[in-house]
C-alpha cells in the first residue's frame, strides 16, 4: 500500500490485517469483473444461505455512500446483478472513481448478535486511543463508545468495555445468552497490539464487528496509514505508556547452568516470597545497604510494576522457572543517568549469574540512549566492586558515606 502511496487500505487488505492480528473475518474473494462475481458466489452459496456483494477501489472508501453494498443476495444471477448495479451507481454518484473489483462474501447471520465497533485513532495530547462501543449503520446516534490508552492487557480491555452502556446486553438478558467476553477482549488486544507494532497506522475502523455466545467476526474494516512512516519499527513510540518490551527476553549459559533473562511483569511479584527466603540477611543488607526485616506486598508490587519508560527490570529464571536474580536500572527525569542495583539469590553467587544480569542492563542503557549508569555500592562488598573494575566502571568514595563507593560507567562519553 505505502509502495503504491495510498493511505488507505482496501477492504480485504484491511481485513487480512485483522485477521492476522487475531480478529476473525469472513472468508473474502476478490472478483475483478460481474461474471467472475457470478462464479465465486456461486461457489459461497454451496455453504452459505447468502451472499454480500461489495465495491473494492482504491479511490472510495466509504463504500455505503454510492451504494456500492448489497446484502442478502440468494443466487448467482443476482450477485452478477448486483456488481453492475453498483458499477452503475459508482458512475453517476462519482464519475472518475476507479473500480478494482468487488468483494465477494458469505453472509454472516447471528440474529442475537450485538454489532460493535473497534477504532484506533490519535489524540493531539496523549497519542494512539483505542475505541469500543455499540456500532452499527446508527453509531453516531446511539454514542456510546468508550476509550482507553494503549496497550491493552485483559484486565484493560475488560475495564473498557464495562465503561459503555452495551456491556449490559453483552452480559446477556432474557433469553439471550452473554456474549463471549473473552473473544473481545482478544479482539481489543489485538488492535492494541497492533499500532504498538506499527507506528504507521494512523486510524482504524472495525464496524460492524459482530458479538454474540459463540464468539466475535469483524463484517467490515478500515485502516488507514502514514506510508512515509511504514518503514518506522516498533514498538510505537507515540504511545504515552511504552509497551512491555519483550524483545529484550533472552537466554544465557553460566557455568553449565541455563537461565532465562526478561524484562520483569507485574506477575512477578508471586515469585519474589521464595526468592527472598533463599537469600541471606547479609545479601540483602549488601543490597539495602541496611537491615530488611520484611518486605510488604505494597513494595513488592512497587518492584514489579515498573514505567518502562522510567525504569527497567531484568529477571533471571532459572530452568525450573523461579527467580534466580534481578537487576534494575531507574532513570533520571532527563533520562540521562540510570542509577543500577543486582540482586542475586544466595545460592546461586559464584556462577556469573550477576555478571549477566549487569551485561544485559549495560546493553540495554545503551540501546535506551542512556548516557551513564551509576550507582552506591558498600566498601564491604568486594565482589561487586571487582565486577565493576573488571567492566570499566569508575569508583570513588563517596563523600558523603564512608562506607560506600559510587561506581559510574560512562557509555557514550562523545555525546558529552
């Protein structure tokens, strides 16, 4: 599409977009005169009540406004009509449109369906916004649509939905049964996922998009881009909260011993109460730089809900999947010196675990554009501060602590 400078995707392109982010569409073929229309509804209606016939051009989007859909249709012979009929009407209504073909499809009949939207679009202040609510032909008049900011986890997608008056009758009422709330929260999730994956993407229109007990399909989809952005990679930098950055997941082998390094998430807090009972009173003093006596659930939430755009959080997993050792790094609010910090789980010190975690934070303050990483460490702890020399941090004293050392590696010293 970028290739060709449009802006907007066809239909099929659209819905094969969805489609691979998740989102079930109705089988489409793609006929480019009405005899070929002909010949592949006749081909749909061998498992299909009815046919859809609709206009496909690279100049009209709004298909419905030169009456170039036309639904129920029962035989072949009518699909044919239908296409000239709106080859007809695209001639009268606009002249110089372009016609590329048609779109023939089944017709989806869920007579208890509830017919939602799905949208993307940007604010001026708080960049990508993700819309849902009740949709249809009537969804300006019916105005119940809701937004959230992405990305959308389960339990964001599912807030967002209880925020519109349809969630009511998607709860199901008399003899109709709830629709599949899983299935649109997948729906929702994967247009989150996608403008984190594409910054391109300036706007999309999923509508309507059709809910009922047995899941969710999408009959129609508009997607529009920046094709001078299409090449800009992922994750989107204009969303105002940054994404889980999973890229940063990794495997390492110390000493024969395999684990598994990723950025930490908020369900990490349940394996922190066994990664703390096999760590030493003194570990963690070298850590707190003073006595611990508990941890409450208020800080062990804090340590693993993070702002990725602020701070960063390395787990290692060994291979039976529980926290060998964390590393973190948290920056300044000119994000120019991150202050760093390890912990690694006392039975395990000795392997070059910690020498990993430190790598990966050095290798991802620079990825981040960070231009140093500092941080305290006690005079006491003799294995950190020759872990720090060995890797070119700078020590000294620190003048307002006898007991502890400032250690500060410099990671573009040019841009200074």
């Amino acid at each position: 599409v970028a290739a060709e400078g449009r802006t907007m995707l066809t239909e099929p392109e659209a819905k094969a977009v969805a489609a691979a982010y998740g989102i079930l569409v109705p089988e489409t073929l793609v006929a480019h005169t009405p005899v070929e229309v002909e010949e592949f509804a006749g081909r749909l209606l061998e498992t299909s009540r009815k046919v859809a016939v609709k206009l496909l051009s690279k100049t009209v989007t709004h298909k419905s406004d030169v009456g170039g859909v036309v639904l129920s249709l029962e035989t072949p012979a009518q699909a044919r009509e239908a296409a000239e009929g709106i080859e007809r009407r695209l001639r009268e209504h606009v002249p110089d449109g372009i016609i590329d073909g048609f779109s023939v499809q089944p017709m989806i009949e869920r007579k208890t369906a509830q017919e939602l939207i799905l949208g993307l679009s940007h604010d001026v202040m708080f960049g990508p916004v993700v819309l849902f609510g009740a949709g249809g032909v009537a969804v300006e008049v019916m105005d119940d649509t809701a937004i959230a900011l992405p990305p959308l986890d389960d339990f964001l997608a599912g807030k967002l939905i209880d925020q519109t008056r349809i969630a009511r009758l998607l709860a199901g009422f008399r003899d109709r049964k709830p629709a599949d709330r899983a299935a649109i929260i997948g729906a929702l999730k994967g247009l989150s996922q996608l403008i984190v994956d594409f910054p391109c993407v300036k706007a999309v229109d999923i509508n309507p998009l059709l809910a009922d007990s047995e899941g969710v399909v999408a009959l129609d989809a508009r997607i529009e881009i920046d094709p001078a952005a299409v090449e800009q990679p992922g994750p989107n930098p204009k969303l105002i909260i940054r994404p889980y950055p999973g890229s940063w997941a990794t495997d390492v082998t110390v000493r024969g011993h395999r684990y598994h390094l990723r950025p930490i998430r908020p369900a990490d807090v349940d394996l922190y109460p066994e990664f703390l009972s096999r760590t030493t009173a003194a570990d963690l003093r070298l850590r707190f730089h003073g006595s611990v006596n508990a941890f409450s659930d208020r800080l062990l939430i804090r340590l693993t809900q993070l702002d990725y755009d602020r701070e960063m959080a390395f787990v290692a997993l060994d291979e039976e999947g529980k926290l060998g050792g964390v590393a973190r790094l948290a920056s300044d609010p000119d994000h120019e010196t991150a202050e760093y910090a390890i912990l690694v789980r006392s039975d395990l010190q000795g392997q070059g675990l910690g020498w990993a975690l430190l790598n990966r934070l050095i290798e991802y303050a620079k990825a981040d554009g960070l231009r140093r990483i500092e941080g305290q460490v006690l005079s006491v702890n003799t294995t950190m501060l020759h872990m720090c020399r060995q890797l070119g941090f700078q020590l000294t004293d620190d003048p307002d602590d006898d007991g502890t050392i400032r250690a500060a590696l410099e990671l573009d010293p040019a841009r200074g």
